[in-house]
C-alpha cells in the first residue's frame, strides 16, 4: 500500500527548513515547485516566499486540466496579504492565506489564557505585561483586546519599553480604539510600576535578542510587587533551543510562530478553526432555516469561499467561549462525560454582558464607531454603546447568543461541567507523609462519584510533601485538574526544595497547572472560604467551624473520614 505524499514547503531559509522539518515536508526551492506538479493529496506550503505570486501563477498552469483540486496554504509574515493572481472559481488550485503573527498570537493564548493567571470568577481582572515590539506584539495586543473580556473591571496591559511615550503613541497607532478596551500604562523594564492591587496575569516577551535577561529581571520584579509567579513566554519567529525541565525556573517558556503555532494540527487538519467553522456551519443552518438561501448572503458562503473578514468573526467568537466559561467556573469537556449542560438565569445576564462588551471591543478594533444611524460604509453603528443601555430585543440577541454556548460546543463534540473545587490544605510539618495510595484512589473515586456532572480541581499551593504526592496522584485522572495558589514568589519555593528530585516533582506539577493564582502570605484562607467547595485536610481540622464541607486522614491513617455524608 502506497502512502500519502509528503507535504511539500517552499520559502526562504532557514525557517522553511525548520517548518518542513516539523510537518515532515519536503523542502523544495521555488524553481523546483514551479516544475512540479503536486498530487491531489500533496498539500504545498508557502512560507512568505520572495514572489508568492508568480509561483501561484505557475503552480496554477502546471494544474491546468487536473481533476481533483489541490491545496496551497501560503504563510506570510506581513500583516497584509500578498497580491495573488486571480483564479477561476473551478479550476483546480485552492489558495488559503495565513497570518502568521495573528495564527500565533491565537495559538498562544489558546495555551496561555489570560485568566490563567487571575481567578476571573471572583472578580480578579486580567493583566497583561508586554516587553518589546517585535513581531508579533502587534497581533499578540489585538488578540489580548479582543479576548480578554471577563466582567465589568477592564484589561489592564502594562507596555515595558525604554521609552513608554513611544511605547504609548505605537499602541495608540496600531491598536485604535484600544485605550476604550484596557487601561494602558507604560513603563521602563528597569522601573514598572507594579503593585500588588492588580497582579500581573500574563507576561509577554517579544525582544528574542535579550528575552533571557528580561525574564531575569521580570521574575524578580513580580515576586517583590506581588509575589506573583505568572507565566513569562518569551516569544520569537524561529525556534528556541530545547532545554531540559530541570534547568527551567517554572515560569519562563519559549514559543516559536513556526515550532508551535505552524503544526500539522493547524496548518492541514484545521484544528484551530474547528470551533469557529462550527460557529459558522451553525449560523448557515440557522439562515435556512428562516427561510433564506446562506450562500446569497457574504456571511453565509461556505468556509472555503468565505472571505477573511467573517472567518475572523466566527474565530473571535470561538477564542472567547472558554473565557466565558472561566467567568462561571466551567470547564469545556468531551462531549460523552457529559449528560446535559444549561447556565442559570443569572450566568446567562452576566455572560451577555461579557459577550456585548467582546463584540463591541471586535467592532472598535475594526474601526467602528458610535452613531444614531448605521452606516456600513462609514462603520457606524447604534449598538456600540454599554449594554444597560441597549434595548431588550438587542440584550435578547446577546442573551442568545450565551444560551447557544452549550450547542455550539455539542456541535464540536464539546460539552459543560461545572467544576468541583477542592482545597488541598497543608499540614502543619512540611514533610507529612501522604496517606496510601488506595486511600488516595479512594477518595477521587468518591467524589468523583458523588458529583458525576462536575469537574474536580485540587486547588493547592504545593508547599508540602504531602500535597505534592497527593496532586501527582490525583492528576493522573482525565477528570481532575490543578489549581496552583502562590502564597510566596515560586522562585522561593524552588530554592527550598531539599534536593533536585524534589525541584523537577515541583516543576512537573507547575507544569501542569491550569491556574496560577496569586494569593499573598494572608490570603489563602479567606479564598479557600470563599471559592473552595471542599477542604481535604491532612488531620483532623482544630476547629468545628464549618466554613467547607471537608474530609480528612483519621488517626492512625486507615481510613478517611468525610463530615459531609448523609
């Protein structure tokens, strides 16, 4: 049996090199791919070659006659797409354009959310840090202004540049209308201006020549404002050398356009925009069902044929579900470990006020502005105003558009839990041992059975042998997810550990954290009472308040015992 044909990647070096190693393609010179003539299932990458459109022209001759159409997916790196030769509607070629800072920039925050860094359901707002301009800060601040809508509270984003009037007046050009989204301040790296009122989320470093030296000083800079340990992605078109885990420090991590944003997921099977064409293919159904033909109308045509501006729409309205979901505490699972799924009255008018305020931010960032009038041509629309004051039949469409939600994600063979949080408290020693296994399993097993529709989450800070071993064993389910709580910067807790075993355990398990939340020395009891569900303690609690139903390890450590069965 005949395999399928490599994929075929022309462009200039060395980044073609490094993406046709990463797709495992061929690496052909533009010459060669103007003699070729590719197979139907031999898709061809162009990565911002020096004349994409002569080598369309000549791919597109080479194909005269063929019968089965074939794929070409041209990359580039300039935010405006090249000039193409125009193509018959039937003819053989398919040409898909991709932005390559705007594709990363969604990759990117599909892995580091802004709420990874901030517990958005208890009102925490984001708060984005952005070092340097190069490519691809520009499309990395549109994708922050577009997605991070939580509640009320605006995105704070913090630019750190030698000079923050010039730093202010490059936001203010590429990004119009930004500063009616986030609050923006501008620093220098050397003096930040942090605080602890608003802790840093997120932080971006888009400056690949000194990006070790920045995150040096970030690292330090974050522990003595907040003792906050965000995420810091230094990011760059080319890859970054691999390193071991034992040598990272638990919050800086590389991230390349081409080595992580280009995969074979994204780039062949559209993994990316599954979500959004979904979005989409529901949207046709809906026009045809009132009765109209969804491809007369420019938003209806079929994915291949539809124009960028609206795949941009339904990709901002995919990129934005799982923020909504963080707001109410839900989490977007495999479809077959979930019976049914329905928001509340009441998450429904807080999310339709999140999702007004996000299709607002999208119609801005497109150049929009209020007006009693709408007007296409000169982008106004009366809608662009808060949304106390729209009218109910303009809130019912926000309100609909939150009820779809759960549809939506049906549709991609996604469904809804809510999730279960429990406190991992720590024990009075550090060096507690943790209870056996089979009492472990135990008690996942329980709770998992007693609350079959929800999402178990171990919120802990790690701090301890006993809630390090308990983690590592809980996580190894699918079901159960991490929350680190940061009592103390996290570069004092890896100095503290007693020997490398013991830092690369931690550094797994930081890894592996959905969350990181920063908390402070005193403010680790007041969350767990407030967001906690359960307590599972170490011994016996001291106290018979009963702020959280907990559980706990009898004496003698046999058995578990639970204070909230009946």
């Amino acid at each position: 049996m005949i395999g399928r044909p490599r994929p075929l990647v022309c462009g200039a070096p060395p980044l073609a090199a490094t993406l046709a190693d990463r797709l495992n393609a061929r690496l052909v010179s533009p010459e060669q791919l103007a003699r070729l003539r590719p197979r139907a299932s031999q898709p061809v990458v162009l990565l911002d070659p020096p004349d994409p459109g002569a080598l369309v022209a000549a791919l597109a001759a080479r194909l005269d006659g063929a019968r089965r159409p074939r794929r070409l997916i041209l990359i580039h790196r300039d935010p405006r797409a090249p000039t193409l030769p125009a193509l018959a509607a039937d003819g053989p070629l398919r040409v898909e354009t991709l932005d390559l800072a705007t594709t990363g920039a969604r990759a990117l925050f599909a892995r580091w959310p802004l709420h990874l860094g901030c517990d958005v359901a208890a009102g925490q707002r984001p708060h984005l840090l952005l070092v340097g301009r190069a490519t691809p800060a520009t499309a990395l601040l549109r994708q922050a202004l577009l997605g991070a809508h939580y509640g009320e509270r605006r995105l704070r984003i913090t630019l750190l540049d030698p000079d923050p009037a010039a730093a202010a007046a490059w936001f203010r050009a590429t990004q119009p209308q930004g500063e009616t989204i986030a609050e923006l301040r501008c620093a220098t790296p050397e003096a930040p201006a942090l605080d602890a009122d608003t802790p840093v989320s997120l932080a971006l470093i888009c400056d690949p020549s000194r990006a070790a030296a920045h995150a040096a000083r970030l690292r330090q800079q974050l522990a003595a404002a907040s003792g906050a340990a965000p995420a810091l992605i230094a990011v760059a078109t080319a890859p970054w050398p691999a390193g071991a885990r034992a040598d990272w420090d638990g919050q800086t991590q590389p991230f390349s356009l081409i080595a992580d944003a280009c995969t074979a997921e994204t780039l062949f099977a559209g993994r990316a925009d599954q979500l959004a064409r979904t979005i989409h293919e529901h949207y046709r159904d809906s026009v045809a069902a009132q009765g109209r033909d969804p491809d007369g109308e420019p938003g209806g045509q079929p994915w291949p044929r539809l124009a960028e501006s609206f795949r941009g729409a339904n990709r901002h309205q995919a990129d934005h579900m799982l923020a909504k979901l963080a707001v109410v505490d839900c989490r977007a699972v495999p479809e077959e470990r979930v019976a049914g799924f329905a928001f509340t009255a009441a998450e429904v008018e807080r999310l339709a006020r999140i999702e007004h305020r996000r299709w607002a931010a999208d119609r801005r960032l497109d150049g929009w502005t209020q007006a009693a009038v709408r007007d296409n041509a000169r982008k106004h629309h009366p809608q662009l105003v808060d949304y106390d004051a729209l009218s109910e039949p303009m809130k019912d469409l926000d309100r609909f558009a939150v009820r779809g939600v759960p549809t939506l994600l049906a549709r991609a063979g996604l469904g809804i839990q809510r999730l279960l949080i429990v406190a991992l408290i720590e024990p009075a020693s550090s060096e507690t041992p943790p209870p056996p296994r089979r009492l472990v399993n135990d008690a996942l097993g329980r709770l998992h059975a007693r609350y079959p529709d929800r999402a178990l989450v171990l919120a802990t800070g790690l701090g301890s042998t006993l809630t390090r071993a308990l983690t590592a064993q809980a996580i190894e389910h699918p079901a159960t997810g991490l929350w680190l709580l940061h009592q103390r910067p996290l570069s004092a807790q890896l100095d503290a550990c007693p020997d490398p075993a013991t830092r690369t355990t931690l550094l797994d398990l930081v890894a592996r954290a959905e969350r990181r939340l920063p908390l402070g020395p005193r403010g680790l009891a007041g969350w767990i009472a407030k967001r906690a569900e359960i307590a599972w303690h170490p011994a016996p609690p001291e106290t018979a308040a009963r702020p959280v139903k907990r559980l706990w390890l009898a004496p003698g450590g046999r058995r578990l015992v639970w204070d909230f069965e009946y």
